[in-house]
C-alpha cells in the first residue's frame, strides 16, 4: 500500500518539477485560466505513473514523456525550437538523477 501511494507521487512530483521549470522559462498564455494549468499537473502525472508502470526504462517511455513535457510547453508563449529541446533535456535531467536513488535503493 505505501509503495503504491509512494510510486503515484512520484508521477505527481516529476509533472510538478517540469511545471516549475517550464513556469519559470516561459510566460504563460494570456487566454488559458489558471485552474487548466492544475488540471494539466495532475494529467501529466497520470501520463508519467501509467508509462513508467507500463513502459519502465524503454524508449517508448522516453518518447511518450517527451510528448507530455512537449505539449505541456504548447501552453506557453515561447520559440518552437526551445520548445522541442527542452524536454530532452528536462527528461534527461530527471532520468540521471533518479540514477543514484535506483542504485541506493538497491543496495538498502
């Protein structure tokens, strides 16, 4: 039970940190009301639990993330190309950091 709440908020807590960085790298649309940037949160972490519970460690989880994080920048104002590329890198921040907590936990 703890595990299963556990694995869910990490989902919750990876679509919050892309918002945070994507928040603060962007300016936010004018026409699009607040409570749809929440709602956005939390379909993001459903994406996020759903393709690591299904896809873990693939590419197809690396592309069904990249698509997520890709449209989730669709709802800011800024240039296309910063909008392809920073997915890839914000994916590729959260997989080198979740590197030591994998191996950590491993050996606990």
């Amino acid at each position: 039970m703890i595990h299963t709440v556990g694995e869910l908020l990490v989902g919750l807590m990876e679509s919050i940190a892309f918002f945070i960085v994507i928040d603060a790298l962007f300016t936010r649309r004018d026409n699009i009301p607040s409570y749809l940037y929440g709602g956005a949160i939390v379909i993001i972490a459903a994406v996020i639990d759903i393709s690591f519970y299904m896809l873990f460690g693939t590419m197809q989880n690396f592309a069904i993330m990249y698509i997520a994080v890709f449209l989730l920048t669709c709802m800011y104002i800024g240039e296309v190309k910063t909008k392809l590329i920073l997915p890839l890198i914000l994916i590729t921040l959260n997989a080198v950091s979740e590197l030591p907590v994998l191996f950590l936990t491993t050996y606990i």
